[in-house]
C-alpha cells in the first residue's frame, strides 16, 4: 500500500498506538506521520506508507488549524487536564475587548519554549520519559508563528478558541501563555487538530473504522504546494533511475506527472537539467 491514511485520532491513546492499530487491522509492516499528536489530543493524524513515507518530509511543514478550550484559574503540570494540579487561583474578570486584545499580541513570528511533557528530544532523550522522573532540563526557544487566532465561544471561567500555527507550535503552550496574559492561570482541557497539510479533519475516519488508503500516492501533488509539469516515460524512468534529464524550467522543486496525470516524484530544476529529489519507484 502506497498513500496515505486520514486518521481521526481520540483522545487518551499516543499517535504511535493509532499507528499500530491501522498496521495491525490492514497487515501493514511500515507506516510515519507528518506531525505527532498527544494523547490528551484528537482529530487529524496524517499518516503515510509504503513509498509514500518518503514524502513526508515535504507535507509536515505545513500550517496546522487546531480548535481548543482554555480552563482558566487551574495550573496543571502537563498544560492539559490529564496532568497533576500544581495551583490554583481565584479567576478574574475578562471582557471580550481585553481577550481580543491579548489575542493579538500573540499574532506572528515568535519564540516559544517547548513544554517538559512533549515528544521533543534534549541530548537523546525525550522530555517526557525526563519530565515523569521528575528531571527538568533547560530546552531551546524555537521560532514558530501563529497566523490566526480567533475567539470562539467565553464562559466565566473557560475560553474556546481556534488557531492556525506553524509546525513546532504547542498550543498547550500558547493556551498557558495566554491565561497569563489576561491575569489568570489556565491550561487545555480540549484539543483538536482540525486541518493539517491540506487535509481535513471531516474528511477522516477513526483508526478502527479505516479499511484502505484515504489519498493514493498517485494523487499527492493536489496537496503539495509544488508547480506541476509532465513528463514522459522515458524521462521519467531516467529520473527513478537516480540519472538527470535535459529539461528548461525555473529553478525549484517540481512535482512531476506521467502522461495519466499520476504523481510520480518531486525533481528539483538546475540549469537546464532536472536532477531526482524524490521518486515514488511504483
């Protein structure tokens, strides 16, 4: 099987565990994903196999659209409902001008530090089996932005709201940080990937209810940001065959066609050669 898979992940299992069972169910010995979700998170899990692993390097890059829930007054030590409760506070009165306006100063490129209790590595070593054994260790801000942020619904003592980041983005973070900001402590107690690298949560399925592959490989340059163009056979089996093709185009990457309108790779243009960056050999 080559393609991808559109999995709509819920909460309380590891991306990892969603992986096992869609390879368990459809006999499938490889499988990646384009960007983990935690546990406490559900909705879009984008995964590959096959030849179609080797594209995802191309798709994790992509913006990502969650919706989530800020329960204000209550720290935890995971940023989410499923951690221990480290303090609480009295919550004060937010109108939905100061939200907006605190909403905006968080619009844009920025740095952000990724939590203890996430899938990020320091010296080897994941935060979370650290953070469990109680070890906390400095980490690295990271560039990341968010490119909207909009209020959904506010209660007295709960926000929900959705946001559209780069990858590396941690909303359990960003929920955190914004608590802070309106005077209040606060964490996550929902989370939801809506969109992902063109793909969209409504049109997935849970891990036991997915019987074969969402989008084919042969379809992938629909969702890749690429410019297209086709080539014939030959050169396309040139181009498999790791050899470079005589071809003027602008410099850049290209998703290539074959004469069906299938995807067949990604090439790269110098010059005037096309040079293989990534062939699907199906």
């Amino acid at each position: 099987m080559h393609g991808f898979f559109l999995i709509d992940k819920p909460a309380g299992i590891s991306s990892n565990k969603a992986l096992s069972q869609i390879k368990r169910n459809l006999k499938i010995k490889k499988m990646g994903h384009t960007g983990t979700l935690d546990p406490f998170a559900q909705g879009l899990l984008v995964a590959a196999s096959g030849e179609a692993t080797k594209f995802i390097y191309y798709l994790e890059a992509a913006d990502k659209c969650y919706e989530a829930k800020l329960q204000l007054g209550v720290k935890t030590d995971t940023l989410d409902s499923y951690g221990q409760i480290l303090e609480k506070q009295d919550i004060s009165k937010i109108d939905k001008d100061k939200i907006e306006s605190v909403f905006n100063q968080f619009l844009g490129p920025q740095l952000q530090i990724p939590p203890m209790f996430s899938a990020k590595k320091v010296d080897g070593d994941k935060l979370y089996d650290l953070a469990r054994k109680g070890i906390e260790v400095e980490r690295k801000a990271c560039s990341i932005e968010i490119k909207k942020l909009v209020l959904l619904d506010q209660q007295s003592d709960s926000m929900s709201f959705e946001v559209v980041c780069s990858k590396g983005t941690y909303v359990r973070v960003l929920g955190e940080d914004i608590a802070g900001a309106l005077g209040n402590l606060g964490h996550l107690s929902y989370l939801k990937r809506i969109s992902s690298d063109g793909f969209n949560v409504k049109d997935a399925l849970a891990p036991e209810k997915l019987s074969g592959m969402s989008i084919p490989l042969e379809k992938l340059h629909h969702y890749l940001k690429y410019p297209l163009f086709t080539l014939d056979e030959t050169s396309i089996t040139a181009l498999k065959a790791g050899k470079f093709v005589a071809h003027s185009q602008a410099g850049g990457l290209y998703s290539v066609l074959n004469d069906k309108e299938e995807f067949c790779g990604l090439v790269k243009s110098e010059g005037a050669l096309l040079k293989p960056e990534r062939m699907a050999m199906v």
